[in-house]
C-alpha cells in the first residue's frame, strides 16, 4: 500500500472521528434542556405547589401512607430516582460493553426520558403522585442515556483531545439550555398573551423540554457508531445476567482491582453529590426561603447557561496549562465560596441571587466537563459503559444523598437555608478526597496511555 493511499486513509478516518464528535456533542443539546428547564427551572417549585395543593392541614402528604411534608416531596422523589437508576444503569453498562451495541439502548433511554418529560404536561390539580412517578422515569432515564453517552468518549476521542472534546459537549449543552429558557421566559412572563394560565405554561414549558430531547437525539443516534471490543465477553456475558444490585457489586469488585480509579469515583460522587444538589434544588431555595418569582428564577438559571458555556470552555483551557486534576480542585474551592455566601442572601433582593447565579455558572461546566475526561483516562479498555454506569449514578440530577440530605434538614428545622448550607460539606470532603488521588499513576495502572499534562 502507497504512502499517499496511507495518508488518505489517516484523513478519512480523522474526518470520520471529527464527524462523530460532532455527532456526540449534539446530545448534550438534546438533553440538556431538561436538566435546566424541567429539573433547575420548573418542575421543583411547580411539584412542591402541586403537593402543597394536595396537604392536609399540618402541611403533608401522604404517598403510599407514609407521611411527607409537601416541602421535601421533590426532593424525596429525586432521590428515590437513584434506586431505580442503581438497578437498570449496571445492567444495561454491562450488556452495552459484552455487545458493543450502545446505540439502540442509548435511543431507548432517551426516547423513554423524552417521553415522560413530554407527559409532564398533564400534571395539573393535586396530580403530585403523577409529577413524582414522571420525574422518577425521568431522571432513571436521563440517567441510563448519559452513561451511555458519556462512555463513548474514550472511543471517539484520544487521549490528548479529551480535555477539550468534553468541555466543547457540556458548553453546546449549556447553550441548548440558554436558547430555550430564553423561549420559557417569554412564553411564562407573557402567558396571558398566549391566552395560558400560569400553570398552562409551565406545562407547556415542561411538555416542550421533552419534545427537544427527542427531536434533537436524532443527531448523535444517526451519527455514532458501534464498536465491538472482543476483551472481556464471555466476563461480561456472565455479569451482564446478575441483579441490578449484585451486578453493581460486580462492578465494584472489579475497580478494586484498580483502586486508584475507585478512589477517584468515590471523591467525583461525594462532590458531583453536591453539585447536582444545588441543581435540583436552587429553585426551591430562591422561590420559597428567598421569595423571588419564577421569572426572577429563569433569569437567574439563564445567566447560569450562559456563563457555563464560557465557563466550561475557559476551564477547559486552564487544564491544558495546569492540568485536569488542578482545575477541578479550583473548582470546588469556587464551589464552597460561593454555597457558603448563598447561605446569607437577602430575601426578596434578586441581584443578590444573579451575583450567586453568576458565580455558580462560571464553575458548573468546567468542574463537570473535567471530571467527566478526567474519569475516562481511569476507564480500563473494553468496560467503559460498564464503569461509567457507577460514574453516572452521582450525574445529573441522580444523586441520593444530597437531595436526602436537603430534604431532612427542611424537615427538621423548617429552614431552606440551613439545608443549602448543609451542603458546603460535599465539597469540602470531595476536595480532600480528590487531592489525595494520584491520577497519573491511575491511569497507567489502567492500562491506558497517559497525557503528558493531566
């Protein structure tokens, strides 16, 4: 074979690569949209009026018998949303790794996400059992197709451009979220033109983040490919077969054998605990201990949007200067500050809350994005779906002890800002745990290249 036949077989194939991460980055555009609209912006403060609406006269509800104050329903529901998550996402990483067919069950988790999103519409009245049991499908959804998504990217992208490829997917995420919350601010603050009542265009707004989703999945699911890693099949077969929570176990079992890899998940689930915390329940805080409205709310969570695109992006090129690890650990200083000088924001004072928001946009993405290329160096080759299934348990919106954590406090003191400052803890812990990790020696035990700055 000729040298120049060489070359041109190393351009299609670099353009091919080029072609599916811009393929990938589209997903995020897709679901990003209902992290922010449904999960940030609408569905807690909405939720937490429907089950007020539904409370006896001591202020709960009574799901299933068991006695709720209305305040923490929503974030009871976020978190039982991590049990089912840990009984389908080790199952389907599993099977996604033995088959090498990621595609057709990363399209029935988003469509199935999508399709619980868009029937958010007919949560009216006292329906609060509905508004949970849509938000549990939701989120275990949400969560099945990003760590589906997520473990395509030590495929798509080598070892020296992971940094970069995953910061430029959460910025295309941050800016699907600014577009369309730019379209719920005018939709909500002018319903009355559009002939809705207030709750008919939350509704909408809801209804609208999963008809996105769906649309805008078409892209990545056309665009991406398959790859079969004939390593660890016959394991995998076997694995793929066990209980949700035996085959989690397995899982864990198997990272013991790269400790170091475990320890880094276990300082990303502590602090990432705290991160999608402050995202689930940002909105409850500002409407009901600081008393903004919801169109103070979107402006804030737009601000959030925009500044996490530049965010993302900006950190993403810190880290080519000081390295991965270093950035994040900046990151969650910033975190700390900023969560910590939340607990004493004025109520009824919106530019207290946008100086917040500001501050919250410029490290979400970042520390997200980082984390996320940072964790695909430690994956062994051959189980990235299988490793990201534990990774994915803490992201997006799906962890359980920090909404646990923030619904308890609620309940005992009555007071939201002791629960947002219960939650400094996560980061402070993170932070310790993450500084204590040698990634560099992690990722060759792997058994994966290591960047020469990380």
């Amino acid at each position: 074979m000729g040298t120049d036949t060489l070359r041109t077989d190393a351009a299609d194939g670099a353009a091919d690569l080029r072609r599916e991460q811009r393929g990938w980055y589209f997903y995020d555009w897709a679901c990003s949209v209902y992290s922010t609209s449904v999960l940030t912006v609408f569905l807690g403060p909405y939720l937490t009026s429907v089950a007020e609406s539904a409370a006896d006269a001591d202020g709960y509800v009574h799901p299933l018998g068991i006695p709720v104050r209305a305040g923490s329903f929503f974030a009871y529901s976020v978190s039982l949303s991590v049990i089912v998550a840990v009984l389908v996402m080790p199952l389907v990483g599993a099977a996604a790794d033995r088959s090498g067919r990621k595609k057709p069950l990363l399209a029935a988790a988003a469509y199935t996400g999508a399709a619980a999103t868009t029937c958010m519409f007919f949560l009216d009245g006292d329906r609060y059992l509905l508004g949970g049991l849509l938000l549990v499908v939701a989120n275990a959804a949400q969560s099945v197709a990003m760590m589906l998504y997520n473990s395509y990217l030590p495929q798509i992208a080598p070892p020296e451009e992971r940094d970069a490829v995953s910061s430029r997917g959460w910025a295309f995420g941050y800016a699907a979220g600014a577009l369309v919350l730019v379209a719920n601010l005018i939709l909500y603050t002018a319903h009355e033109s559009f002939g809705l009542s207030e709750s008919a265009a939350v509704r909408v707004c809801l209804a609208s983040a999963g008809l996105w989703w769906g649309a805008f999945a078409l892209i990545p699911l056309r665009r991406l490919r398959d790859r079969r890693t004939p390593a660890r099949v016959h394991e995998s077969a076997r694995k793929a077969t066990l209980p949700g929570f035996r085959q989690l176990a397995a899982t864990v079992r198997d990272m013991r054998r790269h400790p170091l890899t475990l320890a880094f998940l276990l300082a990303y689930l502590v602090y990432n605990d705290g991160i999608q915390t402050v995202i689930s329940q940002a909105s409850v805080y500002g409407s009901e201990e600081l008393g903004l409205g919801q169109s103070t709310l979107i402006v804030a969570v737009l601000l959030v949007q925009l500044l996490a695109v530049a965010g993302a992006l900006a950190l993403g090129r810190l880290a080519r200067t000081y390295g991965a690890k270093r950035t994040i650990l900046g990151s969650l200083v910033a975190w700390t500050v900023t969560l910590a000088a939340g607990y004493f924001l004025p109520a009824g004072e919106p530019v207290w809350f946008f100086v917040l928001a500001a501050g919250i946009g410029l490290v979400l993405g970042g520390s997200q994005a980082l984390s996320r290329s940072l964790f695909s160096h430690l994956v062994p080759p051959g189980k990235e779906a299988e490793y990201f299934s534990a990774y994915e348990l803490s992201d997006r919106g799906m962890s359980w002890l920090g909404p646990l954590l923030f619904g308890l406090t609620y309940q005992l003191t009555g007071s939201y800002r002791d629960a947002i400052i219960s939650l400094v803890a996560f980061f402070v812990l993170g932070f310790v745990l993450l500084a204590r990790v040698p990634v560099r020696r992690a990722i060759g035990d792997a058994g994966n290249p290591v960047p020469e700055r990380i």
